[in-house]
C-alpha cells in the first residue's frame, strides 16, 4: 500500500422553507456533521476501482476502461449511485478534455471503503453524501481538481438519472458545506452574515421520529392540491426572508415553531413528529420536522441548560434515534 486518502463528506437538514421552494420561495438549508467517510487506498490493483460499501456488506470492481459505459440498470439499486458516480465524472472530464478517452487506463487504480453515520431515507441527503464521496475521491486518486460548482453539477445529473428527478438542493448544500438560500432554483451561500453566525453557535438535535409513511412525490402532489396552499406557502416564505434580522437563538427557535405549524396545516406532519415538536418547544429554543415530512426527522435547536431533560423527555416516546450535530 503506497498511501490513504481520508475523505469526510457531510450530509444536510433542510431548516426553513420545505414544500413551498417548490412553488419559487426561498428554503434554507445547512452542511451538518453527520459525514460519509470515504478511505481511498491504493494497493497493487491495475486497471480496476474497487468500492466497498462496508454499511451494506457489497462491493464493486469495475475496469477503468469501461467507466464511460456503465449501464447503471445492470446493478442493483443500493449500488447505482456509486456506478453513476464514477461514470458521470469520467465523462464530463472526457467532454472538456480533461482525460482522454483512448488512454483511460492512464487513470489511478484505487480501493475506496465507504461507511456512513447519516441514516437513510429521512431527509438528510444520505445518497447524496456518498456520490459526492465517490466523485471526490477519484479526482483526488487521479490528481484532478474541480471547483464545488463542477462537483456540485455532476452529483446532481447522479440523482437526476438514478432518481428520474432531483432538486439541487442536497447535493449543492453538501458540495458547498455552510448554508444556503434556494430560490428559484438558484442558490445562494450564505456566509459571515448574522445569520450564518447565529446557526454556527446552534447545537441541534436530529431525531428520526418513525420510517415515513408517505413519499415525496405523495406528498408535493397532495400540497399542490390543498386549498389553503398559496397562503400558507407566502407565509412560509416570508419566514425565510425574516430569518436575516433575527438577533439570537430564541427567535431562531421561535421561527422554526412557526415553520411547523404551517408544515402540519399542509398536512405533511405527523402526530410523532407533532409530538417532538411539542417537547422541543418546552425543552430547548425551538423545533420542526425536516425534509418532506410524513415520517422521518424533526430538528431541535437545544439549549444546553434543559438538554438532559430534553432527551429524557424524547427516550419516552420511544422515536428510532438521536443524533447530535452541528453546521459542517
């Protein structure tokens, strides 16, 4: 073994603005410290990269010279991000010459191990954690490198194609760490602002409430049809515009309360998640679901003086897991 490479990639919560970035008002949404590790090693393999998902007890070997031409329906759903991965990055760097074709077993052979500590399928970008992972390592494995706008708009086309269709906002808020402001689309880091401080000083509390019910596309085509769905998304949206002016943790906390209640109005809140919110009202500054809803996580923004209650109070309710993390 001639080195390792140890790659940290975070995964994300979505702190304001859920459902309605749909309709073009603005979401915030954070890194968090909840990370897929990637360790890159490179032993005496030639020609082949060798992925192990060590949560999932799989691997892959796949031959650098078939990397342009991976059919990721050829494998199983738990391993086509990490194929796409690798096929998408090889052939946007052949598309602007930054490898060539005819000499791809030029590329570094490498051995990546994956584990993660992000829990899947709640909201918290797991997927998207691990293909930034994968494009990560194998430009540093070959000694190639991409500004985060690149990296970002690769492990989108990952999701999109794995998926059939993605939002930006997973794998543009893990490529760029921080926060970001979506709207329209678009995105906007958002840093040194009184806001971006605030959230940097904040602990928060990750609780997998339940597994969800009900899935994303369920749910966005159940909102779009609820008769109250303009106002309740302005009033969303006007969180998120207030969130620049705010002075500390408990308006902070207060807003993300507020979130909440038009998030259950919408219907994508369920009574465990409705119950985490209420103990993270008593027991911290504040609390709300995350991501799509109808099962999954709420975040609570702790207050280290009421936080042995706090997880006391949640043991009880017999929620799947809690996580600890900060901005990443």
């Amino acid at each position: 073994m001639d080195r390792e490479l140890i790659i940290k990639t975070p995964s994300k919560i979505i702190l304001f603005g859920e459902h309605a970035v749909v309709d073009g008002y603005g979401a915030i949404s954070m890194a968090i410290d909840l990370k897929t590790t990637g360790k890159v090693s490179f032993n005496n393999i030639k020609n082949k990269i060798i992925i192990n998902l060590k949560n999932l007890n799989k691997n892959i070997s796949i031959d650098v010279g078939e990397l342009p031409h991976i059919n990721i329906n050829d494998y199983e759903n738990d391993l086509k991000y990490v194929v796409c991965s690798l096929k998408n990055t090889v052939n946007y760097l052949i598309e602007r010459n930054l490898i060539n074709l005819n000499n791809l077993n030029n590329l570094k052979s490498f051995e990546l191990d994956i584990s993660s500590d992000i829990p899947v399928s709640c909201g918290l970008g797991s997927s998207a954690s691990v293909i930034i992972t994968v494009i990560k390592s194998f430009l540093i494995a070959n000694n190639i490198h991409l500004a985060d706008d690149k990296i970002s708009k690769i492990a989108h086309s990952v999701e999109k194609e794995v998926q059939g269709r993605a939002s930006i906002t997973d794998t543009a808020t893990i490529t760029y760490g921080g926060i970001l402001k979506i709207k329209d689309n678009k995105i906007e880091s958002i840093k040194n602002s009184k806001l971006y401080n605030i959230l940097k000083s904040c602990n928060f509390l990750i609780v997998h409430t339940e597994l969800r019910k009900r899935k994303t596309a369920e749910l966005v085509n159940d909102v779009a049809k609820h008769p109250k769905k303009d106002e309740i998304f302005k009033s969303i949206g006007d969180i998120v515009e207030n969130l620049e002016s705010i002075n500390g943790k408990e308006e902070l906390g207060k807003l993300m309360v507020q979130n909440h209640e038009l998030l259950r109005e919408l219907g994508v809140s369920t009574e465990k998640l409705d119950n985490v919110v209420e103990i993270g009202k008593k027991y911290s500054y504040g609390a709300k679901l995350s991501g799509a809803g109808g099962g999954g996580v709420a975040i609570i923004l702790v207050d280290e003086n009421k936080k042995e209650t706090l997880l006391k109070k949640l043991d009880d309710l017999e929620i799947l897991s809690v996580f600890e993390c900060k901005m990443a």
